[in-house]
C-alpha cells in the first residue's frame, strides 16, 4: 500500500534538486568592529577549545557599539557552518563573536553580515517571544558535561530570550535530538542595533546568573547559533552535524576562566495581589466577591553548583489561558504544559521518562521548596509543596537523582510521593540513557506505584525500552512500554493504564545541492500498535496502524508535509459495561462492533517567516472510531494559524480548528470550532499589553446504537444531545523592567450562550479582575 505515496516524493526529489545559481557564501576575513583592526578568526570547525582573555578593571557600557579598548583584547570567533536545513556546508552569511570576560561577567559581541540587511527581521518584543525574529543563541555549558547548557538568545535589537537546552530527551528518531525550555529567566544585559551591513549585538551575563562548578579554573562548553529568517537557515560556530545523537556533545570549548568574582547569590520578591471575581448565581444574577488582598515570597540562596528556592504563597495571575482543545471523541486526559513561574525554574531537572514528574497536578499550593544542583557528576532535584485541596491539605514531594557517565550517557533515580489523610500514592522509577557509536542510543526505565485508599493498598509497574539511530540520511526509534491496570501517579501524567504500546518508526533523508528548489526531504513511516497489558504475547492488538509521513523543505523555508495513515480499533466489551439499546420495548444489551479501521489522508503547509507575517494550514480527512458509541465515522479537520507583525511593536495571532465527525450511517456525531485570537503590543521593553480571545462551539448528537440506530442507555439514561458555545477573554497590561520586577493587571471574562450559536445571546457566567505588585531584591 505504500508504494504508490512514495512514488510522487521520489519524482519531485528529481525535479526540485537542480540547483539555483547567483548564491554566494561568507568571505573568510574578519573585518573590524568600529574601526578596531581585525584580529585573527578562530573557526569551530573540529570543536576547538580556545583561551579567552580576561579584562580587569574594564569600564563597559553596553550599548551595542563595542568602542570600549576591551573589545581589542577579545578573542574571535568565525567561520560559522550551516546546520539547517543542510549540515556541514559553509554558512551563507558571515558571522563573527568577540568574546572575553572580566571577573564578575563574561562578554560577546556579535557583528552578523548580512548581504540584503533590510530583509532582517526585528521587532520589539516581549521576553522570550523573539523565535520569528533573526536572532542569535549563545549556549553556554557550565559543567562542561554535554548534556545541559545555558541558552542567551537575542534579536537585531537586543530583546532577550533565555533558557536551558538539555540532552536526553524523547526525539523519536528526529534529527535535532534533545529538548529546549524557554520558561527560566535569568539576569543578563543586551542591547542591539541595525547596521548598514547586517546588525550588531552586545551581551554581557553576571556569573552571578550562572551556576558552574566549583571555584578553580573553569573550563565551559560553548556553541553559538545564528537564525536568518530570510532563508531559514540556521548556522553554527562548531560544525554541527545532524548525524548525532547529542547537539550539546558536539560544542567547542572555552577556558582560561579564573578567579571568578561571583559569591552567594541571593533573591527575595516580595509580592502583593488583590483579586475580586465574579460569578453567576443560580438566581441568574451576578453576584462578586469582596475584594480578596494577599501577599506572598519567593526566596532564591545561590552558590556556584547548588541552589535552595522557596516560595509561600505563590501567585500565578500573570499566566494566560490554555489554548483549547478539541475534547468530545476524547477518552483520556489532555497533556496542558507547565507554565506557572515557581515550578519552571529548574523543571528540566525533574525531566524523566514517561512523564513521571508534571507538577499542574499541585493544583493549589500553600508553601513550596526546591533544592537543585550538580556536584560532579551527580545531579540532585527535590521539590516539596503542601497543595490546598479542600478539608484536608497533601504533600507532595518529588527527587529526582541522576549521575552522568560516559560522554553522554546518564542513569537516574525519581521518587514522587503524594500524601494526605492517611492516604498516600508513592512511585519510584529507574531509569538509564546510553549513548554509543555517537550515533545511537538506548534508554530505559523500570518502576511501580503504591497507592494506598480505603484501608487497602494496590499498584503496578511501568517500564520502557527505546533504542534510537539518529543519522544523517538513515535513522530509526523502535520502543515498547508498559503500564500495568493498577498503576497510578497523582504526581505526573500518565493517562492512559493497562496497555504495551510500541512502535517502528524508520526516517530517510535526502538533501539538495546548493541553492536547489527541494533543499531536505524527510519521510518517516512504520507502524504501531497497542495491547491489553494482561494479554500481552497472547492477544492480538487493539490499536494501532501504519503511517507515512513526508517532509518536504523548500528554498525560503516553505514546508510541506503530507501524511497518509491507516488505523483501527477493537472496541472491548468491558468498556461499555452499563450500556443498552432501547428499541421501543424491553432494552437490550449493547454490543459492539468488534473493529474499525480505515485509511486518513492530512496536508500540512508552513509559510516562510516573512518581515511581517508567517501562517501555517493544516487538512485531514479519514476515517475514525467514535469511541462514546463505538461507532464509526469520518472526520474533517481543518486548522491554521496566522502570525502578522504589522508594525515593530504589534503582534497579532490568529488562529482556528475546526473538527466534524459524521457518522457511516448517516448524519453528525459532532461538530467543534475554535477560534483565537491573541493581541500583543509592546509599547516599551518594558511595557506590555495583551488581549486573548476564544470562542468554543460545540455540538454533539444523542448516542445511537451504530447498528439499528435505536438510542444508547448508560445506567438505564439515554444519553441526549448537547451544546455549548462559550467565549473566553482575557486581558492584561504589564510593567517588567526586569526579570522579577514586575506590575500586572488584569480582568478575564468566560462568557455562555447555552444552546444558541448566536453571540448575540451570549452572557457572561464568571470573571475576575486581579492586580500584582512584585519587586525582585537581587544581591
């Protein structure tokens, strides 16, 4: 069945991949900054380790204009190689880094040439927002262990974006393994400007911002990335190939770092909120809340390697609303990420296999504790919070242990306990990462849960084995995991129990000469499949299917991405226990159709980010399970998003999914749109508005037996039509001058109109208005 979809990729791999003419790549001489004369270009071809100078006494302003005499005595970096979309090849477009530090920070300096500079893309943006913008990413590893490192990104005018990047992640099987989180907000100055040849950036970061290790001579990884949106290309000062299975293990090095002026880091942010919500009582009027005044700390005591946070009281008001999902032919909980300040910090430390650690379950905290570093090859995580959960309060507490060896391989340790009223749900988990051949590795995970209700006490294991090829051309990921019936983790996210899942997912890549039409070409194919956990080796599956997904990367940065898949289902009798059909007499026992599989067709297309605006559109079409009736039926799912910067300081993102399910019989089983809306203006660096509207409409039809069409009874109850159309607005006006330092204001609205689509009859149902004054003490 797949040889007829791979036809058409094969034949537009021919037709695409002759090459454009008129592209040059970056001259070799470094040219000075500001009139300087140029010193001598170290290229990152090979990671080197190079020596950088330290500057005492040196009086710096950053501005953007590195006319300091300091940045005479900076070493250079060049020579950078392209990574994206086509590894190993000269970068397009020249980019050099001065770089040296004084005692009590590290500096850089970035001239990025570029041959058409008023195609750069830079706006005004808040924090952390700048990922259509060109921008340059430093990533400093300060352990120098190859599996987490620092990440400093900046636009062409200076706006900031920090985090860390680490090894070790699920990659299935993609090119780019590891996984970066852009929640951290760490210290450090920037400011940049635009040039007549490219633009220019100044950095400089406080070592007080950094942990490393120990007080003696430091020796720290270094990579340095730069993103042209123009091409879409990403280039990098080492000469990074896609044929790893470690980006971090592939970085240069820098030392010479000494006698670092850096002491005992230590934050308070005192905070006050005031809140008052709204609601709509039962009368049908709307009633709000006395005004609800409260106060709360975060503290933060750093050293070099180790780090102690506190928090009482936590306020997450500045956090904004969860995009919606599409929820009515759903069995199992959606995944929602973490986003609330306190438990970002450090997260990537509690990363685990099988998402064991997912701290939204701490729904209500009263008081929290972390204590996170790294001694040696050792690193330690613990988090402790006493949640408000109604009449009677739980405890959490998660660890997590893990110890590097190898270059990059790690084995780990996570223990999570969740305890209240004599209750408790415990797991303990083990888990290793090995890498080998620099191309392969292996993970795997052992564990159970104890959770102890009613006087009695149950549990399960949970396990995992993965074994992934990331190469160049040719890669794979085939993995098997087990969840027992009785496993149970009130601290992480695993929603699905009693099942073996696996998959062989294979990925072929091809590439294009220099200046080609079709620059990469990706397929990744194979199947999948589940079991009953307690039928595993002697059931057949009752999921799974086959896929094949293609990936076309075009000059520009356009992308286009078909997929052909087939899937079934066995629906289990045990599952619908409770259910009857009701054919005008007596109602019978419901029993349903024993398979469903067909074939799913989807079409995903990516604009290239231009100077003001970027979109994506997705469509699909298959056929479906329709799992509350064990039905079967078709779907059409369309989505997109639209991104325009219109100005230098507004940004607006529109976006849309629409999902239909009609029956094989005949007729609507369900209806969902979504649209949003978000409205961003950054009126300063500092000053920031933002709007978010979202409206949810959806329908489902009564439950009808797929067979005679007579209606379903659950409990003896028919289970009837329903409707709901709702909108959702929040908004929010706020003043960071600095990271912690901050002034939010806020109301959000959800607004019902029951039944009616029409938003002339809709009416609000709850609101809230909130303020937040917080100031962070640095020292």
């Amino acid at each position: 069945m797949l040889r007829a979809p791979l036809a058409l990729p094969l034949i537009l791999v021919l037709v695409l991949a002759r090459p454009a003419v008129g592209l040059q790549t970056a001259g070799q001489a470094a040219s000075g900054a500001d009139g300087q004369p140029p010193a001598a270009v170290i290229s990152g071809r090979g990671a080197p380790t190079v020596t950088i100078p330290r500057v005492d006494d040196a009086e710096i302003v950053v501005d953007g204009e590195l006319s300091e005499p300091a940045w005479r005595q900076a070493i250079r970096l060049g020579e950078f190689s392209q990574f994206q979309p086509v590894d190993g090849r000269p970068a397009e477009e020249r980019t050099e880094v001065l770089v040296w530090y004084a005692p009590d920070a590290i500096h850089f300096g970035v001239m990025a040439h570029d041959r058409y500079p008023a195609s750069i893309r830079a706006t005004r943006a808040d924090r952390d927002n700048i990922g259509n913008d060109d921008h340059i990413t430093i990533y400093l590893d300060t352990f120098n262990d190859r599996r987490r490192a620092y990440l400093f990104a900046v636009n062409p005018l200076g706006i900031q974006q920090d985090g860390v990047r680490s090894e070790g992640a699920q990659n299935a099987g993609s090119l780019i393994p590891g996984s970066v989180d852009f929640n951290p907000d760490f210290y450090f100055q920037s400011k940049g400007r635009l040039t007549a040849e490219g633009y220019v950036v100044e950095i400089r970061i406080p070592f007080k911002s950094l942990r490393y290790q120990g007080n003696g001579p430091q020796r720290w990884g270094l990579n340095i990335v730069r993103k042209v949106q123009r091409t879409g290309y990403e280039d990098t000062w080492t000469d990074v190939r896609r044929a790893s299975a470690s980006f971090l293990g592939q970085a240069g090095s820098i030392d010479g770092l000494r006698d670092l002026e850096r002491g005992v880091a230590l934050e308070a942010q005192p905070f006050a909120t005031a809140s008052a919500n709204g609601r709509r009582a039962g009368s049908g009027r709307f009633v709000r809340e006395e005004l609800d005044p409260s106060a709360g700390l975060n503290l933060r005591l750093g050293f070099t390697n180790l780090t102690l946070d506190a928090t009482l009281n936590p306020d997450f008001s500045q956090v904004e609303s969860d995009a919606g999902q599409v929820t009515l032919n759903e069995r199992f909980a959606l995944f929602f990420p973490e986003k609330r300040p306190f438990f970002l910090e450090g997260i990537e430390l509690f990363a685990t296999p099988n998402q064991l650690v997912y701290t939204r379950q701490i729904a209500d905290p009263i008081v929290g504790g972390k204590v996170t570093g790294k001694f040696g090859a050792l690193g330690v995580a613990h988090l402790t919070a006493l949640d408000e959960t109604g009449a009677d309060d739980a405890l959490f507490n998660v660890t997590r242990v893990r110890r590097d060896f190898g270059r990059n391989s790690i084995v780990g340790l996570t223990f999570t306990d969740r305890s209240g009223s004599g209750d408790y749900n415990r797991v303990l988990a083990a888990d290793a990462r090995i890498v080998f051949a620099r191309l392969y590795f292996v993970e795997g995970q052992l564990g159970r849960s104890w959770t102890h209700e009613a006087g009695a006490t149950r549990g399960d294991p949970i396990w995992k084995l993965e074994f992934d090829r990331t190469g160049r051309s040719w890669g794979f990921n085939y993995a098997i995991e087990g969840v027992g019936d009785a496993f149970e983790t009130r601290s992480g996210f695993v929603n699905r129990t009693g099942i073996v899942s696996g998959h062989v997912m294979n990925r072929l890549t091809w590439y294009g000469q220099r200046g080609a039409l079709l620059e990469n070409f990706t397929t990744f194919f194979g199947p999948r499949r589940i079991w009953r956990y307690d039928a595993f080796g002697s059931d057949g599956a009752i999921e799974g299917g086959e896929e094949i997904n293609l990936d076309f990367r075009l000059r520009g940065g356009w992308t286009i991405e078909p997929r052909i898949e087939r899937d079934f289902v066995r629906f289990l009798p045990g599952d619908y226990a409770g259910y009857e059909v009701d054919l005008g007499g007596t109602p019978q026992p419901f029993v349903p159709p024993e398979e469903v599989a067909g074939l799913s067709v989807s079409l995903d297309v990516s604009t290239p980010t231009f100077r003001s605006m970027n979109a994506s559109a997705e469509v699909g079409y298959g056929r479906v399970a329709i799992f509350p009736e064990a039905g079967e039926g078709r779907e059409l799912r369309v989505g997109g998003e639209l991104h325009l910067r219109p100005t230098g300081a507004l940004r607006i993102e529109a976006s849309t999914i629409l999902s239909r399910i009609t029956r094989e019989r005949g007729g609507e089983f369900a209806r969902t749109i979504i649209p949003r809306l978000k409205v961003e203006y950054q009126a300063t660096r500092a000053l920031f508005f933002r709007v978010i509207g979202e409206h949810r409409s959806e329908r489902q039809a009564a439950l009808a037996d797929p067979r005679s069409g007579g209606p379903i009874l659950i409990g003896g109850v028919p289970q009837p039509a329903r409707e709901r159309n709702g909108l959702r607005v929040d908004w929010l006006a706020s003043f960071e001058p600095s990271p912690g330092t901050v002034a939010f204001v806020g109301y959000g609205s959800s607004m019902e109109s029951g039944s009616s689509s029409r938003l002339s009859d809709i009416r609000r149902t709850s609101d809230g208005f909130f303020v937040k004054l917080a100031y962070q003490f640095r020292r």
